[in-house]
C-alpha cells in the first residue's frame, strides 16, 4: 500500500517525540508499505519564527514571512529523516519544492495548483521513506511560499491525491474525531467513522481537528482519510465517503468562539445594496457565514452576518466608505458571541433535530440569536459566555438518550 | 559600484544587530551603489541545530544534515530582508540555489561548482538589494548542501567573482588584519593593506578572520577583499594583489593551537614507504601539514607530520594497519603543541627573519621542536603551554624596534 501520514507540530516537538513518530513510521515501512510522512514544524518554532520577524517590523514583507517560516519545516524533516536512518531504514527529506509542491503567489495563504511527484515517486523506488516538508511550496517566480495554518494537512493530502494514495493518515494528538471536545464534554464519543461533509462541516464549526481545505480536496479526490493519535496506538476515526456505520442522527457537536457579527443599520431597501456590500467583504478576503437580513424602518433595510473574529476590524474598513454614503446610521461588530452546531447527514433524513437542539437550549436557558440550517447542520449564535454549557446540554440530549 | 557584502552570524546575533546590519547595507544601496548582501545563520543558530541533530544522532546522515544546517540562513537572509524593507529600500532574500549556487556532492564540505547569477542580475536590475544566504548551495541531483564552516566568506566571494564586483567587503567583529591577535598581543597593529598571499598564509596558520577558500578564490580571480567592523565604522584592512604601502618585514604573527602531531617510529627506510603513509592519509581527506622524516635505528625511518587535531585520531586510524604491517614500533598523536608563524612578503628579499625569529624564541626561553618555512613564512612547532608568550616575544621583536 501507498501511505501518506502526516505529523503536526507537537508530534514532533522535540528528539523523544521525534524518535517516537520515527518508530510509527518504520513500523510501517517495515510491514511492506510504501511511506511517504510529511511534517509540519516543530512544536512553537512556527510562533518562535514570527516573534523574530515582528521584533524588525509587525507588518514585514509577506514574501521574506514565508522564506521565513518555511525554514521551520525544514528542520523537523532532516531530523525525522535522520531518526528514521537511525532506526535503520532509509530515509530522504525533501522540501516543499523539491517534492514538487507548485502553488499560487498568494504568500501565506498560497493555494496549491499541483504535486509534480516525480521525485517522491523515484524515491519510493529507491526504497526509501520519503519525509516532505509541509505548508509550503514553490510559486511562478521561483520563490518559497507557504499554505498557511494547518496547510501541513492540505500537503499530505494533495500528495494523496497525486499519487493516488490508499490512505493518508492524519496523526494528531487526539486519538481521532468526537461527537464533541472531549476536553469539555465528558460524554464526548469518538466515532470510528465519519463522511468528508460531516467532517467539513465540523471542520468548518471550530471543530479543528483537521484544516477543512484538506478535507474539501479529500472529498474532491476520493481520498480515504483516518485521523488518529501519534502517542497512542489506538484505531482512529475513518473519514470515507459511505461510511458503513448506521447512520447517526448526529455525528457531532461543535462550537466556534473565534467570530465577529457586523450588524448594519439602515441601509436603503434598494436592489443591489446587499449585492454590493458582499462584493466589498470578499474583495478584502474575509469569509462571510451566517448572514440575517431585515426589514428596518422607514423603508431601511438592516443586514448582520458573521465573520471570523480576526477579520472583524478589516471587514468594517472595507464596507464603512460605502454604508455611511449609503445613509446607513451605525456600522457594528459584535464579538460577544459564539456559534454552536451540530452536525451529521443522518438529521437529512429524520425530522425534529431542529427542535431538539432547541429543546436542549432552552432547557439550559440559553437564548438564540439567530439561526441557520444546512443540509447537514444547524448553527445558532449565542452569547460567547454561555457556549460550553450550551454544547454539553445538547450534546447531552442527542447522545445519551442513545445509550 | 557592485559591492558584495558579507556579514557573520555574530554581526545578525538579535533583532538590534540585523537592523545594524540593515543600516550598514542601506546606506550603501542609497549612495547609489547595487549592494548583494551574503549573510550567515544567526549568532549560535548553526551549534543549536547541530545539537539537536546529535541529540538523535551522532553520526547522522550528512546529506540530511546539511538540509538542518541550511535552515539557519533562511532566518537570517528573511530576517534581514525585512529589515531593510523597514528602513524603506526594497530586498529580496535569496536561498542558496535561488541565487545559483551549483556545487559538488560533498555534502559538509561542497565546493561551489559555480555561481549562476542570473536571478542576482534580475533582482538587482529591479533595484532591489539583494540578500543571499551564504555557506549552501545545490548539488546536481537539486540536494541542498553546505560549504563547510567559514563558508560564508567563500560564498561571498564566489559571488564577487562571478559578478565582476568591484569591491567584496566582509564584515566581522574585529576592525581589520592585525600584526597579532589584538586580544592577546596588547601592541597588536590593525594593517591597512596586506597580499592575498600574506592573508592566506595568516588565515591557514589559524588567524581566523578570513576563511583560507575565500582568499584562495579572491586571489585566482583578481577581487580586492576589505576586512571591517560591522560594529563600528572605520576603515579597515584591505586584501589586494599589489600593496601601496612599502613592504613590511613581515605583516603578521600567528600561532594555531589545534594541531596534532602524529609519530610513526620505526617503518623501514624503503621507496614509496612515506608515499603510501601520506596517501591513506589523504584519502581519510586529512590535510598534511609539517613533515619531519629523520633516519632511524637499523635501516629504519621515522615519520613526524601535522594535521588539524580534530583528525588526529582518525589519522591514526588510516594509517595503523598499513603502518603495524610494515613493521613500525609506535604510532603516537601529540597533541600537546602549537605552530606559531611569521608572515610577510618582504621576507622574500630580506635575510635574517629566521634567526630574529629564533632569537626571540630564545629570549623568552621557549623550546623549538620543528621549523618549517616557504617563500612568505616560518613556522615552528612549540609547546603548546608557550603559544602565547611566543607570539608576544615575537611580535615584540619585529614590531617594537619599528616604532
């Protein structure tokens, strides 16, 4: 079998930990697959590198950031690949661009355009385990980009996917995907298998076990993805596209406190008003998720939708121009608020998740804010302070009624 | 004009030292002149990584150590980039292979093959200041290697000779060449001018400002080096074909303190004996320094040589068998000596630096094992416990009665 595992950055944080995935890796190497492991940096070298970087100057050079931090991933690879050699099975590191990783010149968030393997393939030919850095690549220019946060996860599987991999394993330091964070939700399950939607949606939810463009190009490409733990050796969570399991009515619960609601008051009720405000957020790169539009008074229209938190004061810059021109009275953001979710394609087929999930809010006193349902999830904001009681009340109400 | 500049890792040690540096290279850059810039891993970046690679293997691979230690330039060349950037030039950094740095395959100990400085060219035409990181190169199979210690300069240099540069200025934390180690000698005179030849014979008896490859290319090509202060500015030692000023009797006193003396007692007294010894020791890629070979007991000869004390034992190691075989008595490695040297050009037309030399030595009541000259240099082998008494006699001797 092709493998491509991935380690994060706590997974390889110092020699110990090192050695230890160095072992995982061999082991699997030694039972006959063939093993690609892509590695992100180790431990806070990442957040070590940009505290150098801010020291010269907070808003440096986009570009010179990511030669930067690329140099981080470069460490973990020689040092795994020497572990590995140590181990007494050979090993070669490459970079990012050796590895043939080729991406847009968005530095620090480049996206990847293509895999040319051909280097990791001859390799693997030579019977070597191939240790690629992640989060990083090569652009047009011949210049080092980087994927950012989390890109390690999209790198091992855009290798995957190129190579048509039959597995890629996520290893973590959790031991795989739960109906909730079992670090707050005592009753939180862990599911042995889980589909790519269920996952980006969770994913997406501020469930960050993986970086949800990793599980979008999984999905695209068919690529079976297992989460699981680099310190215990314990079956993970299965991430296919049927999954054999009867069908949950939810596979989890979710929340994420990292967001902003930009509320606009008193715009006109004029055709392309909206239109255009949105245009104006993703010209600034910020995504929008939950957007609520009502009628105001006088023929005004109010709009609020949310936004990640850290994009919060750039998303005001970007539209302020045009809603004061526009007669709107007050432009604000909000961060006092957290959006709860729960997730799972079983809720497709089955009635009443809506109102049970607002049952367990009530019983917990918890007031709703605003409201939004997909095919596979249902999201409410709520106050910021009452998330965690609000995911243990529902997670409760869905999970142990089945026991 | 085109200056190379190229700065140590002590010169970019912290956040302060980079901007230092940046405010060196701008000032240039804004004089009118195109400034490449060479720069080294930062302060103890490169023990840092060596110490965490032995931490998992003391013997590791070379190739994936070369791959850790690259990584130290990456931070330097960004870091400093981004500084400059900030003082409000444009700059780019530039890894190794990005700048064209082809080498050979000797993974620790590449040698640059050539410099294919196209992208410099390129980013310079764009008036940009151009940051490159030093010692690293690619090899033919796109493997990243490194030019052993000290080979930033040598980078720098390559750079100058490819470039056509008019002037290649390193950089370090002494204010020049002096008459002795200014640390130790207190009378030590800073040089204003000096030979490549001189320098090159300071840098390989172990006055460390210049790494010995520098010189060696600057000479073949022509380039006039200047050996200054990044801490404080002041002329500093010129490095040039032809020297202004009269010539000196001798320029330098030197002395090396990591020597060993290897001992082979007792081969027999037959051609291509001493042939075969320096032979395997040069296929252990061990450099010969002084050789002594004196008659023995019975048709025997004994051998006496130098190497740098880091390979004395696996000198030993080289030789022993062929040596034992062939009937020696011992194979002993002294390392209790040092080499202490006079250099100078004048020495060529003038008589009598021998024995001025020698008295000195007598003065100050220091035993003399073994001598050894060239055109430009005496050499003697002393107790190592003598080393700095014997330089400052010396160099009492040759510069005091020239006040």
């Amino acid at each position: 079998m092709l493998i491509v595992k991935k380690f994060g950055g706590s997974s390889v944080a110092d020699a110990e930990r090192v050695m230890n995935v160095a072992r995982i890796v061999t082991d699997s190497y030694r039972e006959g697959h063939e093993v690609v492991v892509v590695v992100s940096a180790q431990g806070d070298t990442t957040d070590d590198l940009i505290a150098k970087a801010r020291e010269i100057d907070p808003n440096a050079n986009k570009r010179e950031m990511d030669m930067l931090l690329a140099s981080g991933e470069q460490i973990s690879i020689s040092l795994l690949a020497m572990a590995c050699e140590k181990l007494g099975c050979p090993a070669i590191s490459l970079l990012g661009w050796q590895a043939g990783f080729r991406t847009d010149s968005k530095y620090s968030v480049a996206r990847i355009k293509k895999v040319k393997a051909e280097r990791i393939r001859a390799e693997l030919d030579k019977k070597k385990i191939v240790i690629v850095a992640g989060f990083q690549g090569l652009n047009k220019y011949d210049d080092v980009t980087t994927l950012g946060r989390g890109g390690s996860d999209t790198s091992a599987v855009a290798i995957a996917a190129s190579m048509h991999a039959d597995l890629c394993q996520i290893y973590t330091d959790v031991e795989g995907v739960y109906t909730a964070d079992p670090r707050k939700v005592p009753n939180a399950r862990k599911l042995s298998e889980i589909t790519h939607d269920e996952m980006l949606e969770l994913a997406t939810l501020g469930a960050q076990v993986l970086n949800n463009r990793s599980v979008e190009m999984a999905k695209k490409y068919g690529i079976e993805l297992e989460v699981l733990s680099s310190l215990k050796k314990a079956p993970g969570t299965k991430v296919k596209e049927v999954t054999n399991v009867e069908k949950m009515l939810i596979t989890g619960v979710a929340k994420d406190t990292s967001i902003a609601r930009i509320e606009i008051v008193g715009l006109p009720d004029s055709p392309g008003v909206a239109f255009k405000v949105f245009a104006l957020v993703a010209q600034a790169h910020v995504n929008v998720d939950i957007i609520l539009q009502s009628v105001g008074r006088d023929g005004t229209k109010d709009i609020s939708f949310t936004v990640p938190e850290n994009d919060g004061a750039k998303t005001v810059e970007a539209i302020r121009e045009y809603c004061e021109r526009k007669g709107a009275t007050s432009i604000n953001c909000d961060t006092d608020l957290a959006k709860v979710s729960v997730v799972g394609a079983g809720m497709e087929t089955h009635e009443g998740v809506a109102s049970k999930m607002f049952e367990a809010l009530a019983d917990a006193n918890i007031n709703i804010q605003t409201i939004s349902t997909s095919e596979i999830k249902i999201s409410v904001l709520i106050d910021r302070k009452d998330a965690d009681r609000a995911v243990l009340s529902v997670h409760d109400k869905f999970f142990d009624n089945e026991d």
